[in-house]
C-alpha cells in the first residue's frame, strides 16, 4: 500500500519504514487513511484556481512537494518525526491551502455575508470590481481558520475529510491548529501548543510534538516558491497584472534550493532579472525574507527549549541585496541596491513631526488624547451592540498637583488596550492601528456596524510628550481578565525604552472597569503662559474651556476636573441642539487682549435669529444663520467644522456648525466638504424668506441678501447689481437700469475704491463694484462649487446680452503694477482713490 502513496521524501519513507517502526498493522491504517483523504480533498484543491486564476499553485503537488523542502530544511535524520506525526503532518500539508476553495465550507454567498467582507466593501466601495477583492481578502484572512475547520466538520458533498471516526475525533483538532498554524503569529503556536500528546491506541513512542509539526509546516510553505508553482506559461504570466503577477513572473524563474556548508539556502534563478522585472525581484526577496525569518524563529524556539533544530539556518545574501542580486538570484542590467526608504532615527522624528514643529501648539496633545478615548468608547459600543446608547462610556479629565508638580489625568472606559497593543501598535509611529488589517481582523464587521474612528494617521497619541516627558499609560482591554490589565510606563519620554509592569493601586483606580487611563507629568502649571490652558489666553482661563474649544459637541459624557477640584461636564451632541443665542455663547471663546473690533455677542443677542438645517433627506449636515452686516464690526468666526465632535476649523460669515467626517490633513484641520448644491441653495431660499420677514433684517442683510440671490440665481430686474456715486452718495444700480446704459454706451467702466475715505474721489465716472459678500467655497462640495453663480460672471454675461457680441475687457491694476516695491505699496494703498478698474469697450463692427 506504502507504493500507493506516490511522495518524493526520505523523512516521509522513513517515518513509515516497517523496519524501524514495527508494528505494520498501525502504519498500514495510517497510510490508507492517507490515500483517502487525499482523494477526498483533492477535487477541492483542484476548484481554486477556477475561484481565484492568479494564485499560484495549491494543488496536491504544492502539499507533497512540502516535503520535499522539509527534507531539506530538516536535513539528515531517520527520526526526526514518527509515523503518528508524518501522518498528522501530511494531513495538515493537504488541507493548509484547502480554506482557498470557496466551496469546500463556505459558498461564496455565505462568504458575502462575512464581516470583514462587509468591512471591505464599506472601505473601498461597492461594486464588481471590489466585490472580488474582498472575496479573496477575506478567503487570504480566513483560510487558516477555514482549514482548521476543514479538519473536523463535514465537507461541501457530504462527506469528511477523515472518514475514520476514531483518528477523526482524536487527531482531528491537532491537524486543524496546525494547518491553521502557517497563517498565525508565532504567538499562536505558544498559545495553542502544550507538551507533546501520546496517543493510547498507538505506540507510546509515537507521541505527537505540535510545536515542531507546526514549524515544519511553516518553513516548508514559506520555502516553497520555485517554478512548480506556477504552471502557466510565460506569455500568460505577462498579461496578469499588479502583485499577483510580480509573483508568477519571479516564481516561474526559480529553482530548488541547496543548503551551503554555512547550512543556508540557496536559490538560484534560471534566467536573470531585467530591468522591467526589478519589481518581481524585490517581491522574491521579500519572500525570501519572509522564508529567513520563519527559519530563524524556529530555531530560536527550539534552541530555548532543548530541541533538535533544523539543520537550515537561513537564506544565503539575505542581508546584502547587491550580493544576492551579483551572484545568487542574478539581475541583469540593473543592480539590486536596497534603496528602501528608512528612518534612521525614528525617536527624533516621532519627537519632531508628533509635536510644536507638526501641531503648532503643545494644547493639541489634548485634543488628540481626547479623541482617542472617542473612539475606544464609539469602538465599544460598536461591539457590544449599543451604538446609539449615549449613556454608554466617559471620559474623565483632570488636573492634579502633587507637591508643586503638575499633573493631567485623561481616563476613559472604552474598548481598552491588549498588552500587544500597548507594546506594538501604539508604539508605531504613522501606523494607524484602525486603519490596519489587525485591527479588521480584530473587531470584524465594526465598519459594517457604523464604526468609524476619528484617528486617521497614527501620529497623535506621540503628540504627548509635548505635555510632559513622564507618561504613564494605563489599560484594561474589554473580555480580558483585570490581570491582564497593564501599565506602559514612559519615565525619560522616547528617549529611553518603557517600561511594561503591572499597574499600581492607583493606577487600577484610575481605569473604571475598563479602558485606558493615562497620567502626563507636566513641563509647567497649566494655567499659565506656559501651560496648555494659559498659552491660549482665553479669559476663561480653565481645563473646561479648553476642552469645550476642541470637543464641543463630543458623542460621550467628559467630565472635567479643575485643580480646586471644580467640576463641569460636557454631554453628548449638547451644542448641536441649542438655540441661536446660547450657541454663539456655547462656542464664544473671548481671548486677553484681543485685537480688532468684533462682534461682541450681545449685539447678536438682540436680533433672536435662528438656525436653517441643511437637511440632506433626513440627514442633517448642519444648521447655518447669516451674520447681519454690523457697521465698524468684523464678523467673528462664529461657524465651526466639526468631525465627529472633534473642531477642525472656522468658517466667516455665519454662525452655526457643519459635520464633515473626512479629515485630509494631518494636522486635522482641513477636511472634506460635505454640502452639495441644492441642498445649500434650498437653506438659501429659506434665509431668503427670513429675511424678508423683517423690515430691520433687509437694512442689515442688504449686502449678504443681494448676494445670495445672485449667488444662487434668485434675482430679478430690480436686483442691484452695482453702484454708482455722485457728491459722496451712493446709489444702487438695478439689473434693469444696468441694461438701459449698455443700450447707450458703448464703453464703460467699473472701480473698486480705495481703502481710505479721505482718499475716495466724491463722484465716480463709471460705476462701482457691489459689495458681494456671501462666499459658498468653504461649504460647497468641490463638484458643486462651479454651479454658485459669480459676481462677474453675471455682469458679462449682460454685457454680452446687451451688446450681442464679443467685447474688450482691460484691466487697471496699480496694485500689481507695483508688485515688486512692497514699501511704495503700503504707501499707495492709502492715497489711490480706485484700486482697481475694469473697463468693457464694445467691439466695432457688433450690432
């Protein structure tokens, strides 16, 4: 029967040799449930490249030719492994790719309904196209599991892969984990692994040692990347496209490896690399790479335990491209020079681009803080299944002062931090833990859900240490048991590595029953200059106000504690349903000494003006109010962007609140806008109408009224739509008197006046540019800005509808003509009475 079994390997003939091993009627079982279950599992295998054409090869000769590379990487050894686990470890050869079918459990169908399918999509958009990449994400994420599975549950035609009840139920699970094994972590493998397992129907000395299976499935995969694997032709292979086809091109050039006398593997390729295929080498080296490090990982693991290692050690050149390139995997017309971007100090620049140099403000650590603490109680929420329960999650925020030192304490009972997470991804600089496949894999379906976090960049939790040097972080992870909570432990800022320990009383205290806590030792009292309250200088000069101006309308309870142990709190969406009056004193921040004239907020108080929603078919994008014109008063920046509670930046003109949920820049203060057109221009015609209800709104809103109806194509005939001026009194001209003057003259022109009064000339030979005030740019979706009717452009367009033709327009600019005398600028600025003019002149020969 052993014949039967058609596998190139002297460590798989060994481990059934009857000489050695004895007892024929055990190794005689074992190999026909090896013929069965290849045959069992073989049509399965043969239905991926039908499901997914640009893989490389799966098939059963990717699972035996495992052991051939096992062979080599193992080296000389006549027991190396016994019957009992060449058995378990050829099952696990069959079935680890076997999860890349898409039928033998789950039906691309089922598959759909999969969270990180579901995630996948909302990320990168529904359609065709993203449709089948999110299918092989998910099968690429899962197939590890998926085999596992494969090992003990039933299969797609009603049958198992072990058909023998007794191996099944015994050895089942093992196969599985170890199948499962090559798409894991090493800490899988440490986890899920204990002491070797004796089987009491088997001989004693056949007991099974999971771990080195494991490693030997691993190193083999990875060592597998020589041209049977890629059965497609080379004219095939050139028409893929993108990474898949980087992988066929360098896989149909390479070889079987040999192992060097300094026991490393060497690859070697039949022809070289062009310079067209430099990116199918460096994909090769990074698998090569991949192959080295799983080696090393093995023989580090078996090394600190007292086990046999593997005779390979690693890959020959690894660490000298050049030489790989030169000698081994050659290249041919270019040389291989790793020119990979590198941070060779990765401390200074998390220290310089985490902080003043990228934030310009040592406060913003604590809007970066806080919005971290947002997200882990949104995170949360999401996974508990209570998203629209506001009353889930706090955040507490205080201040102490513990013998002259100062201290800021940010805790919140979110989602929490895993020890991995502490000491991995939150210590990665411009690694974005929620924008990573682990963290996909982690919280499946949370993009489904709703959940999307306000951290985009993976920068602001390092925007810390602008605060202080010493921080202690604090976290419980949600499911895990309170020992597992730790603390992260900065004392010398980056400068030195943390500490990981077990929390303090105190710090256990801080974290609620969840979450994270984190404690900053400050450079200086907060409150002042210095601090990060006094150096915004506002005249409320506390935590609370601070926290309001960068949270203002948050999605949790903050509760704020000052150092005399005054407390106030901020509650979910508060801001978003004030009145008009109480939300400009919500959002009022008045500051010590601040220049200019400007709306004080009394003023507005009196007019008892109200909000318009931009409402976009039930989903509120924001409520907006034109401010009135005031004389001798500039209008404050009394309109906020927020994004997820968050302020990103102030608009002028308005009073009110706009939501925007992409943030483009890194700084988070520029974002996406969100309004399209009609959706502002019904909250147009609905201010219009305001206005017009009141005699005192049109005297204040005439410049603003005029200019929305331009702006949006509401005017008529008696719209004014310039000035003109004679003995310092202006008077406005109408659409349909600007038209009568056109029927008469055949040139005329348009001044902007000076800046100074004194300087204004009494009469204007011509007319004046109407003040058109209402600009839309900072609301409107980039798409629909072009749709807001100009200024201008509606002045020419009469033009040319009067004088039926082309025309002339010249331009008077003394601005620009002394552009490049800067001091003579400031000087002209006050004495010229028209700083710029436009003049029309009629083409002769139009009628």
């Amino acid at each position: 029967m052993n014949n039967e079994i058609s596998i190139d390997s002297k460590l798989f003939r060994n481990s059934f040799n009857v000489t050695k091993w004895k007892n024929e009627e055990k190794l005689s079982l074992l190999q026909a449930n090896i013929i069965a279950c290849e045959r069992t599992i073989v049509k399965y295998l043969d239905g991926i490249p039908t499901d997914f054409p640009f893989l490389t090869d799966h098939s059963l000769s990717h699972s035996k030719a495992l052991w051939k590379y096992a062979d080599l990487i193992i080296g000389d050894s006549d027991d190396y492994i016994n019957p009992l686990e060449a058995f378990v470890l050829h099952i696990a050869f069959l079935i680890h790719d076997s999860g890349m079918c898409l039928s033998i459990l789950n039906k691309a169908d089922e598959l759909k309904s999969n969270p990180l399918y579901l995630d996948y999509v909302i990320q990168h958009g529904d359609n065709d196209e993203n449709q089948k990449s999110a299918l092989f994400y998910v099968v690429r994420q899962l197939h590890g599991e998926f085999a596992q599975q494969i090992a003990t549950q039933k299969l797609r035609n009603d049958e198992y892969l072990l058909n023998d009840i007794s191996l099944r139920e015994e050895l089942g699970l093992f196969i599985g984990k170890i199948a499962r094994s090559h798409s894991e972590n090493i800490n899988y493998i440490e986890r899920e692994f204990g002491q070797p397992y004796t089987c009491a129907t088997f001989p004693t000395d056949w007991s099974i040692d999971h771990t080195k299976l494991a490693f030997i499935l691993r190193v083999s995969d990875a060592a597998h990347i020589d041209n049977l694997r890629t059965p497609k032709t080379v004219k095939l292979i050139t028409e893929m496209e993108g990474l898949s086809g980087e992988h066929w091109t360098f896989q149909k050039k390479i070889g079987f490896p040999t192992l060097s006398n300094d026991k490393l593997l060497i690859y070697t390729a039949n022809v070289p690399f062009t310079a067209k295929e430099q990116k199918a080498w460096w994909v090769c080296y990074e698998a090569l790479s991949v192959l080295d490090s799983e080696l090393k990982m093995a023989n580090e693991y078996f090394a600190v335990r007292g086990k046999k290692e593997f005779a390979a050690k690693g890959v020959k050149s690894i660490n000298d491209t050049l030489q790989l390139g030169k000698e081994i995997v050659r290249t041919e017309g270019w040389d291989s020079i790793d020119t990979t971007i590198r941070v060779s100090n990765p401390i200074h620049i998390a220290m310089e681009l985490g902080g003043v140099k990228l934030y310009g403000n040592i406060n913003i650590a604590v809007r970066e803080l806080l919005q971290n603490s947002i997200d882990a109680i949104n995170l949360h929420r999401t996974v508990t299944g209570q998203n629209e329960n506001l009353d889930v999650g706090e955040i507490k925020i205080s201040l102490e002062n513990n013998d002259g030192n100062f201290f800021l304490v940010i805790s919140d009972n979110g989602i929490g931090m895993s020890q991995t997470l502490l000491t991995n991804e939150l210590l990665d600089f411009g690694g974005s833990y929620w924008k990573s496949k682990q963290f996909n894999y982690d919280f499946q379906g949370a993009g489904y859900k709703g959940f999307e976090s306000i951290g985009k960049f993976g920068i602001g939790f390092f925007s810390v240490f602008m605060l202080g040097v010493q921080i202690k972080v604090t976290s419980w992870k949600y499911g895990e048991d309170i020992s597992k909570m730790k603390t992260l432990d900065f004392y010398d800022s980056l400068n030195s590595n943390p500490i990981l320990r077990d929390p303090t009383d105190e710090e256990k205290r801080r974290v609620i029953d969840r979450g994270t806590s984190i404690k900053i030792k400050l450079h200086d009292d907060p409150y002042s200059q210095k601090g990060f309250i006094g150096n915004m200088c506002f005249t409320d000069n506390t935590l609370y106000t601070l926290v309001r101006y960068f949270v203002p309308s948050a999605s949790v309870k903050i509760t704020i504690s000052e150092l005399d142990k005054s407390q106030k709190q901020l509650y979910p969406h508060h801001m978003e349903n004030l009145s008009f009056n109480d939300f400009i004193n919500y959002i009022n921040f008045p500051k010590i000494n601040e220049g200019g004239p400007h709306y004080p907020v009394e003023i507005l108080h009196q007019f008892n003006l109200n909000f318009i929603e931009l409402n976009d078919n039930g989903k509120i994008l924001g409520k907006l109010a034109v401010l009135p014109n005031l004389n001798n008063y500039a209008p404050s920046p009394l309109t906020i962007i927020i994004s997820n509670g968050i302020r990103i930046k102030e608009i002028g003109g308005f009073a009110g609140f706009l939501f925007s949920k992409d943030v483009v820049s890194i700084r988070r203060d520029a974002c996406t806008k969100t309004v399209p057109y009609d959706i502002l221009k019904e909250w147009a015609i609905k201010q219009k109408a305001m206005i017009e209800s009141n005699q005192l709104f049109m005297a204040l809103y005439q410049h603003k009224y005029n200019s929305i109806l331009i702006s949006f194509k509401l005017y008529n005939e008696n719209t004014p739509i310039l000035l003109s001026k004679k003995n310092n009194t202006y008077s406005l001209v109408s659409i349909k008197a600007f038209r009568a003057v056109l029927k008469i003259y055949q040139e005329l022109s348009i001044h902007t006046e000076g800046h100074k009064s004194e300087s204004q000339l009494p009469s204007c030979n011509g007319f004046i540019f109407y003040p058109h005030d209402f600009n839309a740019n900072e609301i409107l979706i980039d798409a629909d800005v072009d749709k807001i009717l100009n200024y201008n452009d509606l002045i020419e367009l009469i033009i040319k509808e009067e004088w039926g033709g082309n025309f002339e327009k010249t331009i008077q600019n003394p601005i620009n003509d002394n552009f490049n005398n800067p001091m003579f600028i400031f000087d002209l600025l006050d004495k010229l009475p028209y700083t710029y003019i436009v003049i029309y002149k009629r083409k002769v020969g139009y009628p």
